[in-house]
C-alpha cells in the first residue's frame, strides 16, 4: 500500500489506539531531510519502471525467497568483513539511504565481483572518480538496489578512497523477539484477528507515484511465532496501528509475498515510518522497526595512513590524480544488470527491457538532481 498522506478507507477501520503518551511505544523520531521530496520524480518513476519487476518475481517464485540474504550493517570493521554470503541469491529492487555524519566527506561504493564500482553510476571503478559518489559532511543519498546489493562508505583523503568506515548489505528486514518489548495492551479478539488475517499486501507492478524515492521493504519473520505487521501513525495523541500484513512461521510457501503462512511480506514506504509487529495469538508487543537512514560516522582511534582504494584494487596510499569522471560515466545496461532473471523473461518482458535501454536511467537521486 503507497501511503500519501491519504490512508484507504479500511485501515482507519482497523486503527487500534496504541498509546496516548507523545513517545508513542518509544520509536525512533527521523527529521525529514526531503528524502522523498528532493529528486526528479518523473525520472525516479521511469528507472523504477524499468526493472522488470514482474521477471525478478518470477525467478523468486521458482527458486524461492530463502536465499535472498538479510539486511546488515558493519560499522568501523577492522579488516573487511565479506557480507557476501555462499549462495546467496539477489532479490527485489529496493532503495539504501546514506547519510555522512562524519567529520571528513565519505565516497560510497557497490562491491561486484570483489571490485568496488560507484554506488551512483556503477561502470565507473575507482568510485572516487565519480563525483556523485561522493558525500559531503551531512549530506545524503538514496541509491538505487537489489537485495542482497553490498555497498562500503570509504573516508575521503585527498581525493583517495581511504579507510573503510562502513559496510552495508541490502535485504530483508529481520524481525525477531530479541528486542521483545512488552506492554499491557488487550489482546485482540479471536474474531477481529481473523478479519485482520484477510488482509494481503499488494506489490505493484508498475509505477507511478507521486511522491519519488519510495522504498520496497520486505519482512522476515524470526519470532517463532505468526506476527500481525502495523504501520504506526506516531501523532501525538494518537499513536495508532493500522494492520497491514501478517507474518507467518512458513519458510516455503507456494506464494512467498501473498501467502497468509509465508514468512516473509512486503511493503512500499518511507523514510520515518514505523511498523510494529504484535503476537497473531496474544496480541502482544513483539518487535519495532523503524526505517532510517544508514549513518556513516567517524571510525576514531584509526591511523589516517591506512589503505586506500584504486582502481578497485586496495593498496597503499597512491593519488590518481585529477582523472574526468565523465570519460568513465557510459549509458546504464539495464539488461546486464538484470542478466542472472532473463531465463524467465517472456518475449514481453525482453521488449519492455530492450525500450528502458534506449535511454540513459539514473541510478540515485539527490536535492532535486537526478544521475543519469
């Protein structure tokens, strides 16, 4: 469900009053920075209808979901950490916000085939010659991914990639009962949880919104137990939970997204909403989670001579010098990046392929700039 400020007439039905207080279950406050207001909205909305959606679920439908890994997040590692998982499976086209907190400007990369690449536009490796690649000391961006897409946050010096202060893995939310958050609120009637339980998600096909940098999140569910899935309105007294999906324990269902058992669903959103995620049987305050900007921060106690990246390769501290970026910068080959689903693409689908390669697509938007 796309919310635009305007909520379908059914969830205001299922609106459950949570909690009065103006901290509303405690959940985490994300100020608008114009994540979904500063960028090309007619150009967010052909890149995205570009993708092949329905060929990527295709593929997932055949092989199912369970290989498509969890979102994670290393911050200041010592060494790299491999977030690259044996087997492991790219899923659904999703959107990762960065923001750099840090002191010194960050350049952000996209890991293919142990190369770093652009996070923006990836044919151009080292990613420090790409100038949109490259976030200024309390900026942001919202990048274009798949998941199951890694990308690194590396300290800018002198031009150079630097020390790594972040890795991030695109994927599923987990959502599991290690932060079990209790609280006293009634239990759900059997019947209103059966009327709750007949509620799908829906997963657009196409796209036309009208608000741009919407993010695709999907679920997994962890808890050992089948979860009801709300979006939180956290206005001060009001703090209400509209129903939106249910969580099943089923790791292999026939309809990963639509099944009532499957244990994963998904939802189309924004930067600052909330979901919470109650017991189906007892009503009880499991998990929250909240959708926020990755913060990349200062890694302190770390040796400014550490290595530093070039063409994709980490050695020790080389200054490329002033290379144009734009000499690197070629048209996106969308069928490429779409090659491992093509095996189920029908003869619609490669037409439809063939047309969002004509053009140059952006892959990130920023402050009303789209990057093409």
């Amino acid at each position: 469900i796309l919310f635009t400020g305007l909520l379908p007439l059914w969830a205001c039905v299922c609106a459950v009053q949570a909690d009065s207080s103006e901290n509303c279950l405690g959940v985490e406050t994300v100020e608008d920075q114009g994540y979904h207001s500063s960028c090309d909205l007619r150009a967010f909305n052909r890149y995205k209808g570009s993708l092949g959606k329905t060929l990527v679920q295709k593929k997932l439908a055949a092989t199912g979901i369970q290989r498509v890994p969890d979102e994670e997040t290393v911050v200041c590692p010592v060494g790299e950490v491999s977030l690259v998982e044996e087997d492991m499976m790219r899923g659904q086209d999703t959107m990762w916000f960065a923001e750099n907190v840090a002191s010194s400007p960050v350049v952000l990369s996209w890991l293919r085939d142990g190369v770093e690449y652009s996070a923006v536009n990836r044919k151009i490796t080292p990613p420090q010659a790409d100038p949109e690649a490259i976030l200024a000391p309390g900026a942001w961006k919202a990048v274009h991914a798949f998941e199951g897409d890694v990308f690194y946050a590396r300290q800018l010096l002198g031009g150079v990639a630097g020390p790594l202060l972040l890795q991030h893995r695109a994927g599923l939310a987990p959502i599991d009962s290690k932060t079990r958050n209790r609280d006293k609120r009634t239990p759900l009637t059997p019947q209103e949880t059966a009327r709750r339980n007949t509620v799908r998600p829906t997963i657009a096909q196409d796209y036309d919104w009208k608000t741009c940098n919407v993010v695709d999140i999907g679920f997994r569910n962890y808890a050992g137990e089948a979860l009801n899935g709300f979006w939180l309105d956290p206005t001060p007294g009001q703090c209400a939970e509209y129903h939106k999906f249910q969580l099943g324990t089923n790791p292999n269902p026939s309809n990963f997204a639509f099944d009532l058992d499957s244990n994963t669903k998904f939802e189309k959103t924004y930067m600052g909403h909330t979901f919470v995620f109650r017991s189906v049987a007892t009503g009880e305050l499991i998990a929250k989670y909240t959708l926020a900007p990755t913060k990349i921060r200062d890694c302190t106690g770390r040796s400014a001579a550490a290595k530093v990246l070039v063409s994709g390769a980490v050695v020790q501290d080389i200054n490329i010098g002033n290379r144009d970026p734009q000499l690197l910068k070629p048209e996106t080959n969308l069928t490429e990046e779409l090659e491992p689903y093509l095996e189920y693409a029908t003869d619609e689908d490669l037409a439809l392929l063939k047309s969002a390669n004509a053009s140059m697509i952006p892959l990130a938007t920023q402050g009303g700039v789209a990057s093409y």
